[in-house]
C-alpha cells in the first residue's frame, strides 16, 4: 500500500474544542501538510490533566505524574489516512465520534492514523441543528489518498446530488481498505452502488425507508455496526463510535481498542446491542 507524506492530524485536542463550536488550526484545504515526524522520537502524556500534559520525554515507559503509558507523539510513517467527509448539515457526532477514535487510538508505535477532513470545496461548513461551523482540511481534488473514509450522516442529499463527491467517493472506495457510513451515511454508499449484495443497517428511523431504497442490500435493524470486509455500516449517530473501535480492534487488536474506549471514557457496546439512538 502506497504512503504519501507525513501530515499534521487532527489530534484528540481538536476534537475536544468541539466545545467551542468551531473546529480551529486545520491547514488550508489544498495546502500539503509538513512533515511532522521528529528526527528523534518524542513522547508524551495521554492529555489528562496532569502536570505532565506540556512535558515531552526522550523514551516510552510511564509518565510520572499520572502513570499512563507515554505514547509517541507523531505518527509513524505507515499510519492509514483516515478521510472523514464533509458536507453543510453533517450529523455532528457521526464525524466527531469516530473522528475522536481514530485520532485516540494507538498501536504499539503510537498513532497509528492520521485523520483529516474532506469536502467538495473549501467553504466553511454548518453543522447540523447550526450547532458548529466548521473548515474543511481539504477539498477532493487535492485530498490526499486515504486508506479509510468515513461518510457521516446527516443531509446527506447534499452528497448523493453531488456528482463530483459521488464520483469522488466511488473512486476511493475502488482503492481504500475501509469505506464506513455512519447512520444515514448509508443511503450514500447505496446510490453510490457500493451495497448490493451485501448486509447493511442505518438509524433505526429509517431501515423502512432504506430497504424500498436498498432493494438489493439485505438492511437489519438488530445491530450497531455491519462489517462486510470493505464495508462497514454503523447505525445512527453513537453507533458510529463503536464502528470505529471495531475498526481499531480489527486493525491494531483489542487491547488498542480498549485503550482508547477507557481514554474516552466510552462503554463500548457490542455488534449487537440493537440500533436505538
């Protein structure tokens, strides 16, 4: 699998200033990002709180204040890019919440994926219920390949009539390792003929409508995540949470997993806690 060069993530802070209600820092949608791995390896404290947060140290081993494991501060060169969609009228959590995962999870070598957003242009995007306002890292024609791409729920018409972000999103998912929907996320990767044949599920105010409109999919309603190999369908809104911690397990095994289900003080619930969000 091919790598391109090392870019600034959108770390477990970023998505902490979620509370600010604007997502801040992110590169200018078509600017390549700087290469952010350090001659030396760096580690730091997991942020807690501890007076160790703003520390760095020249080795792993346990921070002394806390006593978390220290992690590697950049991420190595073979981290998987995980491209989380954009779009006016995002489902807040069903970005967020994976987007959260995939910047907390760490494999033996520290962060394992480098998260980024993407959209059809570099407009500021407002989120769902107007809740946030947020600016695209990149737009599709200068986003670099990823190896994961999230599609979040929401109006998600302002993707299914979107020709050059369906056309988009079906390129990449000829050559991603996972493509993942979250909640109505689903009835993108439908139009994009992604889920014939195969099992998939969505919010569960709208598996009736996602059957008439998925005649080809067999859609269940008794389960928080479908995995399909390549493609993964989350029910609504939380469900793309543990979505995201099933890819981290499969990925980098359970203990990475766990890890950062504690971190976020998250309980994971099992493939078949049923769809209720």
């Amino acid at each position: 699998m091919s790598r391109h060069d090392p870019m600034r993530r959108l770390g477990r802070r970023t998505f902490v200033c979620l509370a600010a209600m604007t997502i801040v820092g992110a590169a200018p949608a078509g600017e390549p990002r700087p290469d952010a791995k350090p001659e030396t390896p760096i580690y730091v404290c997991p942020p807690c709180g501890c007076a160790s947060d703003s520390k760095t140290f020249d080795k792993p081993g346990e921070c002394p204040d806390c006593h978390m494991g220290l992690v590697r501060k950049s991420p190595p060169r073979s981290a998987r890019y995980v491209a989380i969609v954009l779009f006016p009228g995002v489902e807040l959590l069903d970005f967020a919440g994976p987007g959260e995962v995939f910047s907390a999870a760490m494999g033996s070598n520290g962060n394992e994926f480098q998260v980024f957003t993407v959209a059809a242009d570099a407009d500021d995007i407002e989120v769902n219920r107007a809740v946030a306002t947020l600016k695209p890292e990149y737009t599709v024609e200068k986003c670099p390949k990823p190896d994961i791409v999230v599609i979040p729920g929401g109006n998600v018409g302002a993707l299914s009539n979107n020709a050059k972000m369906m056309e988009w999103i079906k390129s990449r998912a000829g050559d991603s390792e996972i493509v993942m929907s979250v909640c109505n996320g689903a009835f993108v990767l439908q139009k994009a003929g992604l889920l014939d044949g195969l099992e998939a599920t969505t919010h569960h105010g709208a598996i009736e409508h996602f059957r008439r409109q998925a005649p080809n999919t067999r859609v269940v309603s008794d389960r928080r995540y479908v995995d399909n190999g390549k493609i993964i369908t989350a029910a609504g809104v939380s469900a793309g949470i543990d979505a995201s911690l099933h890819v981290v397990e499969r990925l980098l095994g359970p203990e990475a997993a766990d890890n950062t289900a504690r971190y976020m003080e998250y309980t994971r619930q099992p493939e078949r806690a049923g769809a209720r969000d």
